[in-house]
C-alpha cells in the first residue's frame, strides 16, 4: 500500500516541475510578443499564466502546513514513544509486532475495511497475552477513524479497552475524543447513557445476589442478539407473512378441529419455502458465558455510574459516589456476592414517585396468538428465542436426548402445548376495580392483598449508651426483635411489589384479549412462559382471569357454577355434588349480597379459602340468574375440577390398590372421598392412643388436628417430600393457628410429620412398594455412573439432570458458579435416587393432562390446566369430566411399570455379567405390577 501513497519529495517534484512549465510559458510568450504582437491572444494569455501561478502558489502553500503539520505529530509521536518506552521497559521486544500490528491497521483503514481492523485489534485485546503487544498508538488509529464517523458510543468503548489495557490515553487519545464530539450533532455532555436502568430500577434496598443480577443481565443481552441476527437473516419478514396467514385462519369463525394448528403451520410454512429456514442458528450461548457477560456489565455500573454527593443534601461535600456497592453476605454458610444501592439512590427512588413499571415483551402475555410448536426448537414467542423444555440452567442433557427423537414422536406433546397455549383470555374488569382500590388503601392481609411498607413494624434503633444498661439476655432477646422486624420488613417488600407487579400487568391489558404460550420442565410439566402473571398464581391472579371465549350456560351451566363456588369456600368436602349443589341454593342470599356489596354488606366470600375467586364466582352466579334466560347467559367464566390428590391417585392405578384408590375416588362412592380428612381422622386416632399413654405432646395437641394442618404434607409426600420438608410444612400451619401454643410447635411438628408418614404407609400399600422399587433403581443406576432416564408414554424422553457438584471460577470476575449439571460428572446417587419417585408420578400426571388437552381440542373445547386442576367453561364441565376419566382409564390400562422396566434393563443391563444381569432381572419384576 505504500506504492500508492503520494510522498513528500514527490510533491516537491510536481511542485518544481509545474514552477519550470510556468517559467517556459512565460519565457515562450515573450518571444511570441516580441515577433507578432496580437492584443486579444495577448491578454488571454496573461490570465491563464495568472491562473496557474495562483494554483501552484496555494499548492505549495498547502504542502508547506501539511510538513508543519507532520513535525508536530512526528514530535507527539516521539514525545509518546519515549513516554512508552519509559513506562514500560519491556516494549523494546514488541516494537517489531506492534509494528506489523499498526501497519495491518492502517491498511485495513486505508481500504476502508473498518470491521476488520476493528477485529484484529479486539482479537489481540481479548487474549491476555496478545493484549501485552499492544499500545495507546493502536488504540487510537481506531479512536482516529471512529471519531471520522461521528461514532461517540465507539470512542467511549475504545477508552475502556485502554483502561482494561492497563494505559493511558496521549493527547491523540483527547483529540480524537473532542473531533467526534464536535462531529457529532446536538451532543449534550449532560446525557448519561445508564446502562440498563431497568436492572436498577427493580433493585430492591437490601440489594440482590450478584448471580441473580450477572444472569438476568446476560439472558436479556442474549435475547436481543437473537432477535438482531432474526432481522438480519431476513427471518422476519418471512416470519410475518406465514403468521398472518396464520392468524387469519385462527381468526375464521368456522373452527376445523380436524387440522391441529401445528399441521397448519406446516403447510404454511411450505408454502412459503424460499428464503432462510426459520429454525435459523438457535446454538445456545453457555450458562457460564452469560453469567460472565452479565457479571461484566454489572462490573461497568458498579465502576462507572455515579452520582454527587450533594445531590439531596446540599450541605455536604461535592464528590462523585457509586451508586452500586458490591458486597459480601452469608447465606446457607456461604459467602456470596451481593450488589446493593447506595442509600442515596434508594432516596432518589422513592422521591421520584415513579408510576410506570417496564418490563421485557416476553415476560407479558402475548395479544396475538403464540406461534404452535413445531419441533423442540421452534415455537411459542414470534422473535425471543424460548426452549420448549425448561432444563436446570446450563443442562444440554435434554437438548441432546430430544434431538434423537424421531419428530413424530414428539407430535402428541407439541400439540398438547400448542392447545393450552391458544386459548384466549381477559381481565375481569369490576373484580380488579376492587383489588386495586383495596392494593391502594394499605392492602389487607387476610385477602391476600400485601400492605405497604409504612405497615410495617418499626425497626427500633439503639445507642451504646442505652445498651449499656441492658443485660446480656436483654441484649440477645433485642438483637433476635430486631432480626425478626427486619426480616418482616424485607417479606412484607417482597410481597408487595409481587403484588404491584402483577396488578400493574392485569391493569395494563384489562382492554385487552391475550394468550399465554406454553412450555415444560423436563419431567413433562408444563407451565405459561410469562412468569408474573398467569393462571397458575395466587387466588388473586385467577380470580382476574376469565376466557375470552364466551358460551352459554346451557341447561347445566348454573348448577355447575354454584358446585364450584361451593369447592371456592372449602366447605361441604365430603359432600356429594348433589349436597354441595343445595347447599349453594341456600345461601343464595349470601350470594348476592356479596356480589352487590362485596365491601359494605355481610362480606360471606371473605371467609372462603379462595375468597377471590369466591367473589367473582358470585358475581357471575348474580348476572347469571338475572338475566331473562340463565340457559342463554353467555359465561366467560372458568369452572375448575381439581384432583384428588392425584399423586396418590397415580401410585394407587399402579399398584391396583382398592383401598388407596377409594380415598382418591378412583372407585365410584355415593359421596366424594377426601384423602387429607382421612388422614386427619387416623392421625388423631393416633394422638388420642398415645395422649392416654400419657404423650405430652399428644395432649397439647388435642383439638388442633384438622385437614388443613395436614393436607401439604399428604399432598407432596408422593412427590418426595421428606420429613424434614414435612415437619416445616406443618410448622408453618400450626403458627398460624392462633390459639395454639408457639412454645410448642416444633415438638408438635416434629410428632405430627411421624404420624402423617405412618397413617399413609397403612392406607397406601402398594405405593410404598413401588416407590422403594423406583428408589432403589435409580439407586444402583447411579452407582453404576449412569444418570436415570425413561421415556413417557406419549413418547417423551425424560432425563434426571442431577451431577455432582463443580466449582467453576469465572474469568471475567470472581464469581464462583456451583454446577450440577455437567454430564462429564459422576451422577449424584442421593439425589438421583431421592428424584426418581416423584419425577416418574410428576411424568404420568402431565401425560394424562395432555391426552385430556388433546381429546377435548377435538371435542371443541376450550381447555386449560394447572397441573392436575383442569379448567374449561361451565357449559362443557361434563364432557370434559368425561374425557379425564376415559383418559386416565386408558393410561393405566398399559403396563407402565412393566414396560418402566424392560426400558431399564434393556438400558442399563445389557452390558453387565450374567450374574448381575440376573439380579437385577428379579429386582426389576419383584416389582411389577401387572
């Protein structure tokens, strides 16, 4: 490239050379004159001599300043040299690569190549032992050419590498930096770009975990880039011709319940098959390099955004603070990292009385409808990338195994996704009126509607001289006062801005109809994508969601409301439907009084266990019956059927267990069983024997024992609860009963939890058998370094993804990362084998929800589900009561744990020795119930 750069003695040449040319004109038209005088040729002559002399002039002028010019940056450039070469004794060596560095700069700039010096020199900058090579000279060929541009946002990063670097910006440095201000229009030095203010703005006074923080930074930069490349793979415009074409169709009011949304899809989309594949490049980036892009981030706002001092407090010194701290704290014996804000900032928070809440699009609920699930890799969101199995953070275990899988093989569980995912809500208006108001008049506990932080108990302060005068138990019963009022405070906070958040969304789409798309974990439950706001939260959350879709009542409608309501209020459970539907006729006046009056009147629904849902289902009863025809009344409202503790109604099908089956009602009786009341009898027949023995305890207890004491602990006992997890369960309900006395509760918990675990090891037989089958294979799958794997039976491969644990140091900071997931570890045994149970039962209730989801799409139902509580509208309850028991019926008409185990042998035995091979063989069908 030097061939083609004009040098200086060239220019001196040209310059000589025209001055010569000149001369001979002049000289030459002398001659002419003297000969043939001609006044016109004459005078044109002397203007074009005139020209040329003041063009040559200004160009000598001008190589004159470009040589001045050059002494000075020449003069800078030694100036700088020497400072280098001081500071750094070592750059005599490197002087040959920076110099073969800087050359390639310049070229690739002269080119116009801009991309390719800038990744050279962020190649070398990355890499610690290139980045040594380096100079402020090489940083500021970049500064120069981005400064050109008018690129402010370039040249701050272009310091930052330098401060990495570990240099100092030189006077070419500043001047590049001024040249681009000055290029840059209407530049305010005022603005300060916050980097991701919305990170900060959620960030609560006491601080939060800096993994938490460094992970939430990562995914959402993770997500924008995914959602760039999409636009510039021209994926998008492809995308949206196939999904309007999509909508329409869902749009059509005649609904083809023989083409599953999936199919159409397909045959859209190849219809539409030029252009990028829509799949497009989906690699994931690792856990551990979106921890470490967002520890980095949070590194910059720790280090860079600032703040005066002085800025609510003009008294004090003028000094530019942090605004983010980063901390260290113990939590479970550990020490992690904990970025809080600086009071100040804190201050400046709640001044601003800031009303308006920003979220990310793809934790909201979507107002079109998700895009189906075609594969495991495609599906719900239109731009944000979303997996269709939840996996723990950083686990590719599922990925691998799901990509083995034959795509018909996954088709009943797409489309079971894509049914919940498309089926249409709204906000129920009067009913969130009413939250909001009670949200904003300081909540109310008993409704489950968070009071603010003005309620909360005052955090009393102490000074040493007051101390002083307290003894040592006086001193050690404060410090407990004040970590309990701390601890209230921090709960009440947390609680509160749950609820703001998830008012605030409702609040926001209350004109709207939206969807929530789907996804599983990687047992095969599923739950909606948006995470704050959706019909698998609290009672308030449900209480405000109604189906966009309406149907009338229908002549069984009504009665099916009343029967739900009665299931809102907790009463009347060993009722029959018949009973509760009476019992819901003779409070009709209790009904109406609290839909008219939900505030001022007799408040009946404040007493319900889902006192919420209790309301609006009074309000709808109330329109319903008075209107001039309830068959006719068109009801948007959702009718729940909730299981009968369906772990158990699972373990019972499998081991044919009559006795354990007639407590879940999976044998027909005159009046519905109620397995946690049956519990409760057998455990105070217990606390009654052993209160005679004289058992303190058991006396203490006497009067206390009732199904909501016990119902947590039956209920997760087959999902694999441990006593210790039983004990805290009834703890937290005995606390809350308020006659019972608290210098008691950890003895009476600790009683309680022994009595649960024996009352359901007699009423269910066979369920202790086949989970101790289970355990025990998972448990020599473990030791034989095999992780535990099956397959469901609508064909979905299941993994447990539970590894010992690995330290993993991060590069960028030191962020320690526990993970359990490496499949390059040994299987931890205990978990793997403590898993197994209750992932197997959590496998078979998903499968039988999405067999009743898929039956019911083809029914023409609108159906949704929480797990194993199934919803739909109160016109179509029977036929899909009907659906559910066909489908469970026909699930455990295979032999599950037969084929459970020739799937295990043939996975994990085939390559033992016969001996062992054998044992297991007879292990296995010990425990085959056929």
């Amino acid at each position: 490239f030097s061939a083609l750069i004009p040098k200086k003695e060239d220019g001196k040449k040209r310059v000589w050379e025209q001055s010569q040319l000149l001369d001979g004109i002049k000289a030459k038209g002398k001659g002419k004159a003297s000969k043939e005088p001609a006044p016109e040729f004459s005078e044109a002559r002397d203007q074009e001599l005139a020209e040329l002399e003041r063009k040559t002039e200004a160009k000598a002028q001008e190589l004159a300043e470009v040589e001045k010019l050059e002494r000075k940056l020449n003069q800078w450039a030694m100036s700088a040299s020497l400072e280098l070469m001081q500071d750094n004794s070592e750059a005599r060596m490197y002087e040959g690569v920076q110099l073969s560095v800087h050359c390639y700069l310049e070229a690739c700039v002269f080119c116009g190549d801009i991309d390719r010096a800038q990744r050279l020199l962020l190649t070398h900058h990355r890499m610690i032992s290139r980045r040594n090579l380096l100079n402020i000279g090489l940083y500021n060929v970049m500064m120069r050419v981005w400064a050109k541009k008018g690129s402010l946002n370039q040249i701050g990063r272009m310091f930052i590498l330098v401060e990495e670097a570990g240099l100092k910006p030189n006077l070419t440095s500043y001047c590049a930096a001024l040249e681009c201000m000055g290029r840059t229009p209407n530049y305010d030095p005022n603005n300060v770009d916050i980097c991701h203010c919305q990170s900060l703005s959620n960030l609560p006074p006491s601080g939060e975990s800096l993994h938490i923080l460094a992970k939430e930074l990562g995914n959402r930069v993770h997500n924008k880039f995914c959602i760039r490349m999409k636009s510039h793979n021209q994926m998008v415009d492809k995308l949206s011709h196939i999904y309007n074409e999509y909508a329409e169709l869902l749009a059509k009011d005649s609904k083809d319940f023989d083409v599953l949304p999936r199919e159409r899809w397909w045959k859209l989309e190849a219809e539409h098959n030029s252009g990028p594949s829509l799949l497009g490049d989906n690699t994931q980036w690792p856990h551990t390099v979106v921890v470490e892009l967002g520890t980095y981030l949070v590194d910059l706002m720790v280090k860079h955004m600032k703040v005066n001092s002085d800025i609510l407090n003009p008294a004090n010194d003028r000094k530019f603070i942090p605004v983010l701290y980063h901390m260290y704290t113990f939590r479970s014996n550990k020490q992690v990292g904990f970025i809080k804000p600086h009071p100040i900032l804190t201050q400046m928070q709640q001044d601003a009385m800031e009303t308006t809440l920003t979220f990310d699009s793809y934790v909201m609920p979507m107002l079109c409808p998700p895009v189906p699930w075609t594969s495991a890799k495609f599906g719900a969101y239109l731009l944000t990338p979303t997996k269709m199995m939840r996996t723990v953070v950083g686990a590719n275990q599922h990925e691998i195994l799901l990509e083995k899988c034959q795509d018909a093989d996954l088709h009943a569980v797409l489309d079971s996704l894509n049914q919940l995912g498309n089926a249409a809500w709204r906000i129920n208006q009067p009913l969130l009126d009413i939250i909001i108001s009670i949200f904003n008049d300081k909540g109310n506990e008993k409704l489950d509607i968070p009071p603010p932080n003005s309620e909360a108990p005052k955090i009393l302060r102490y000074s040493q001289q007051d101390l002083a005068t307290y003894s040592s138990a006086e001193k050690a019963h404060l410090k407990r006062e004040l970590v309990k009022a701390k601890k209230k405070c921090s709960e009440m906070h947390s609680l509160r801005m749950d609820a703001l958040y998830k008012l605030s969304i409702a609040n926001h789409i209350r004109d709207e109809v939206f969807w929530f798309p789907h996804n599983m974990d990687f047992r095969g439950r599923t739950y909606p994508c948006p995470p704050y706001f959706n019909h698998l939260g609290s009672d308030v959350t449900r209480a405000v969601l109604v189906f966009a879709e309406g149907k009338p009542l229908g002549p069984g409608g009504l009665k099916w409301l009343k029967i739900h309501l009665v299931n809102l209020t907790g009463l009347k459970k060993r009722s029959s439907l018949a009973g509760r539907l009476e019992y819901a006729n003779t409070i009709m006046d209790d009904i109406l009084d609290s839909a008219d009056n939900p505030l001022n009147g007799k408040k009946w629904w404040q007493n319900a266990d889902e006192p919420w849902q209790a309301l609006a289902c009074c309000m709808e009863i109330a329109n319903a019956v008075r209107s001039p025809d309830p068959t006719h009344f068109i009801s948007h409202f959702p009718v729940h059927q909730d299981g009968s503790c369906n772990g158990l109604q699972h373990y019972a099908a499998l081991g044919r267990d009559v006795i354990g089956a007639t407590s879940v009602n999976l044998i027909p009786c005159e009046v519905p069983q109620d397995v946690y009341s049956g519990v409760a009898q057998q455990v105070e027949e217990f606390r009654a024997r052993d209160s005679e023995k004289g058992l303190k305890i058991a006396q203490v207890l006497e009067g206390f024992i009732s199904r909501k004491v016990v119902k947590q602990t039956v209920m997760t006992v087959v999902y694999g609860v441990t006593r210790y997890g039983g004990r805290l369960q009834i703890e937290k309900r005995l606390k809350e009963v308020d006659d019972f006395p608290k210098e008691y509760v950890w003895d009476a918990s600790h009683y309680l939890v022994q009595q649960v675990f024996s009352s359901l090891k007699e009423m269910f037989t066979g369920t202790r058998e086949i989970q101790d089958w289970l355990t025990e294979s998972a448990r020599l799958i473990a030791k034989s370094g095999n992780t535990v794997e099956w397959v469901t039976p609508l064909g979905l491969p299941i993994i447990q993804p539970y590894h010992r644990t690995r330290t993993q140091m991060g590069t960028i900071q030191d962020l320690s990362l526990q993970i359990t997931h490496d499949s390059k570890q040994k299987p931890d045994t205990v978990k793997q084998k403590n898993a197994f149970p209750p992932n197997f039962i959590h496998s078979l209730d998903s499968t039988h929800m999405m067999l009743t989801a898929l039956y019911c799409y083809s029914a023409g139902l609108t159906f949704v589900s929480v797990h194993d509580c199934f919803w739909t509208h109160a016109l179509t309850v029977d036929t899909m009561n009907k659906v559910c028991r066909e489908q469970f019926v026909a699930l455990h008409s295979q032999p599950i744990l037969q084929e459970l185990s020739n799937f295990l042998l043939q996975k994990y035995c085939s390559g033992l020795s016969a001996s062992v091979l054998e044992n297991a063989v007879s292990l296995n069908f010990s425990y085959s119930f056929e």
